[in-house]
C-alpha cells in the first residue's frame, strides 16, 4: 500500500489506500479505449490505456494508439510499471511514455495525446460528449466479473502520419470504459461477438451482442440502447441478426470478415427496429493495440514499440500470422467502418466484432434473409 493523492478524497471502497484494488488476481484491469472515424472512412483511429494494478507486485499501465488510413495501419504501444513510492509515476498519472489521457471534465471531455516517438503517428484528440454514458448489463461470467459503460461524441483535433497532418473536424465515435477481471485468452472462448456503434442525425445507437461458451456455461448479453440528442433513451433489449461474411467461414484460414449484415431489435416497448449495414473500406485490426493478450503483460520499466501493416498488399495478412496458430487467423478482434440505415434513416458507425475460435466455425443467422 502507498498513499496518492486519491487518498485525500472520500472515495475510499475498502479499508486500503486507494492505490489497492479489493481484487487480488493479476487479471484486474481499469481500462478506457476511444474510437472515431471521419464521414468518408477513409482515417479510423483507436486508442487506449488501461492499468494492471496487482502485476508483478508493482503494477503495470499499457497504452496504445493507432491509426488506419487508406488500408494502411499505423500501430503505436507502450508500457511501463507502476510505482508506489513515486507520486509521478503512480495510478494517479494516466501517462505511458509519450501516451497519455486527461480527464477534462468527467463524463463529458477527454484527451488523448501522442508525443513524438520513432513509429510515424503522433497527435492529440479530444473527445466531447454527445450524449449521456451508456452503463450495460453485466455479462455475469463468473470468473470475469466485469462493468463496462461506453459514451458516443465528437473528435476533434489533428494526427500527424510520417509528417503528413490531417486535422480531425467533428469526427464521430465513442470512448469506452471497462474495469474488474478480464483474464488472458477470454476472447478465444467467444462464438460470436458484434458490437455496434452508429451516429445518425438526432440520434445514436449502441448494441453489443455477446456469446461466449466458459466452463461449460453459455453466457449471453444483448443490450443496447437508442440515444436521442434531447436525452430520451430507449433500450433495445433483443436481437436478431444475419450477418453475411467475406469468404467461407468454416474455411482453414478463414479471417471470418463481415461485409454486410441485417438486425432486428426489440426495444422495452416492443418496437421493431430495423438497422442495414454495409461495410466500408479495410477493417482495423485489435492486435495493433495489444489486444492479443499483450494487455497487462509486465515487459519491463518503460517499452515504447509499433510497427506499419499495408493491407493493400494481399500478402500483409499472412505474413502476419505466427507459428502455432490453430485455423484462427491471429488477429482476433476487428473495427470495421459501415454506412448504417436505421428504420430508414442514414448513417455511420463501427462494427467491432470476434467470431469463435472453434474449427470449422460456422455462423448461424437468427433472422431469415
């Protein structure tokens, strides 16, 4: 235990200092992630950090910011331990390297920022609330006990990629937050997994349906909501889906990528709502970010790393395979941009989805084409 500055405020949750979380696995996490895209998703950016606080006994935060442009993918990541004997470098400095995140104003601004580093991709973004917090329902596997709220806005600001400066002018997404146990390889036990996220002109939409087969139990979560600009809320509580694929799916080798899908949501009053969904241009791929269970991984003081994945050559992907892999391509968790239509009206948004690891995965549609 070490005092902070969290510590003067009367927050405390157990009968520790703050910087001690009640949860002694290695796997607790506190984690935030924002992705934004302009109209043309030609330029999808994602970032995050999360801390690891019982690691090693120290600690660890990790972080990352990407970039993908015009099929082009621009990885930056960093870790470093967590002090507690240091105030500049404990829990209370959300910084890792040249990466770090502010809280201007909760639940309303933040900013993420990327110094100068030797990987081609540095800028600074803000984030402006378009409407209230989204909390789900808990997916409530045991064993990885987990809250999770996301909140839909605007991005502005401006990103630098190998010198050339691209200013982000009301771009649209949304930031995410995540804490409690989130244990190395849960994704590998997912069957299905999309989240939707979709701007359209007085509203937003923010879905995730969520499968995952954990020690012999089926966990499902669908839950969701519409999200009015004049603050109404009407959450979706049931889905049906058809989702249509790039290639075989049940193909070795398969990236198990989705082109175009068909949703049917129930709301709390019954209501039908209809969302078409076409996707757009390359899909972003997680592992850039770390999230091939690198997250949390104690690698040392201070590691600052990243790498470039041209996708317009058909060769990147498979390069990019290591050995051991199953029939899984290792890149489990992809962002793809998509023209949305809701009950008839237009918009945009990201779909970020995970299909099963399973040999001869096979997706079944809910709802009939």
């Amino acid at each position: 235990m070490a005092l902070t500055k969290f510590d003067d405020y009367f927050i405390h949750q157990t009968g520790d200092t703050i910087d001690t979380v009640a949860n002694k696995s290695e796997s607790f996490m506190d984690r935030c992630w924002f992705g934004c895209h302009g109209q043309d998703g030609r330029t999808y950016i994602a970032a995050g950090l999360g801390t690891y606080p019982n690691v090693s006994g120290h600690g660890v935060i990790d972080g990352s910011f990407c970039v993908i442009r015009d099929g082009v993918q621009y990885n930056f990541r960093a870790s470093r331990h967590i002090s507690h004997e240091s105030n500049e470098t404990d829990r209370n400095n959300s910084y890792v390297g040249p990466l770090s995140v502010e809280i201007i104003e909760p639940m309303k601004r933040q900013r993420f920022s990327l110094g100068e580093n030797p990987h081609g991709i540095s800028g600074s973004i803000d984030f402006t609330a378009r409407v209230a917090p989204f909390l789900y329902n808990k997916l409530d596997v045991p064993s990885h006990p987990m809250t999770h709220f996301t909140q839909m806005g605007y991005f502005d600001g401006s990103i630098t990629i190998e010198g050339e400066t691209i200013e982000l002018k009301r771009y649209v997404g949304l930031r995410d937050r995540t804490w409690g146990i989130r244990g190395k390889g849960l994704m590998r036990h997912v069957e299905a997994y999309f989240w939707i996220m979709g701007h359209f002109d007085d509203c937003v939409l923010n879905f995730t349906f969520f499968h995952v087969p954990v020690d012999g139990n089926d966990y499902h979560l669908e839950d969701g909501a519409i999200m009015y600009d004049d603050g109404r809320v009407v959450r979706l509580v049931k889905a049906r889906h058809n989702v249509h694929f790039d290639e075989d799916t049940t193909a070795q080798g398969s990236t198990r990528l989705w082109s175009q899908a068909e949703w049917e949501f129930t709301d709390e009053h019954g209501k039908i709502w209809t969302l078409e969904a076409k996707a757009i241009h390359a899909p972003f791929y997680n592992a850039g970010q770390g999230y091939d269970d690198r997250h949390g991984l104690d690698r040392g003081p201070l590691l600052v790393e990243g790498e470039t994945w041209d996708f317009n050559r058909n060769s990147t992907l498979q390069s990019l395979r290591r050995p051991g892999d199953d029939d899984r391509w290792h890149f489990d968790i992809q962002d793809r941009l998509a023209n949305l239509t809701l009950n008839g009206q237009k918009g945009v948004g990201l779909v970020n989805n995970v299909c099963g690891p399973r040999e001869g995965w096979q997706y079944n549609p809910t709802l009939a084409g």
